[in-house]
C-alpha cells in the first residue's frame, strides 16, 4: 500500500516539476523562432549590424577621398588609410586605382558595398556608385 502512495506522489510531483518548468518556457517559443531565425539575434541585431557596415564603408569613401587628394590614387590598405572597422565587421577593398575603388563591409549575414569612380561594382546589388547597398 505505501508503494501506491509514493508511486502517486512521484507522479504529482513530477506533474509539478514539468509544469512549473514548461510553462516559463512556452511564453519564449516566440522569440525562440527569431533567435533560430536569425542566430545573429533577431533584426534589431541585424539593423545594428548593417548600420555599422554602412558607417564603416562611409568612413573608408572619406579616408579614400582625403588619399586620393593627397597622393592620386586611392588604396588597398585598410589600416593604412586610419579606418579601423567596427566590431564584428570585416571590411576590405577589392579594387583601387587612379580613378576609382570598390570596398565590401560584411559582419553576420549582412553585407554591404559601395564603388567609386571607374572602378568596378563588387557586387550586383550595389548598382550606383558612390551609394552604400546592402544585402542581408
């Protein structure tokens, strides 16, 4: 007979366990489903990060600029232009000459490029030159 008592008291008590543990749980399945979404953290993180690869390539077009005026010619080093990226974001130039420059910026799944002058567009989606297109 004790054996019934504390077979039924295990399964209450079980019962319990499961609804005070799945209960904080189910009010999460929708942010659970962006997080899955997105493991960069959802479109907030997703704004921030192209706003940042857009900052990025706006301060590598001035550095640009400033060198062209200088010395004639733009340039491939990042470093040596003085633009530190921003955290999380690569940046790179993948053409620079004379008579223009092309740069991609890319942090998660954002990416975003820009071209100047004569060079070639990095990517399809950046169609103007000198305007910052992003894709994500």
């Amino acid at each position: 007979m004790s054996d019934r008592r504390t077979g039924g008291r295990r399964r209450a008590w079980r019962a319990l366990l499961l609804g005070a543990v799945c209960a904080p749980l189910a009010g999460c399945a929708g942010r659970q489903a962006v997080v899955e979404s997105d493991p960069r953290g959802g479109t907030e993180t997703r704004r921030q990060l192209e706003s940042a690869a857009r900052s990025d390539l706006d301060a590598l077009r001035r550095a640009q600029s400033d060198r062209l005026a200088e010395r004639g010619s733009y340039a491939y080093d990042v470093a040596a232009l003085g633009v530190e990226p921003s955290p999380g974001v690569d940046l790179a130039v993948l053409e620079a000459t004379t008579t223009g420059f092309s740069a991609v910026a890319s942090a998660g799944s954002v990416e975003c490029a820009l071209f100047v002058g004569s060079a070639n567009p990095p990517r399809a989606y950046a169609g103007t030159a000198g305007v910052v297109a992003c894709r994500s």
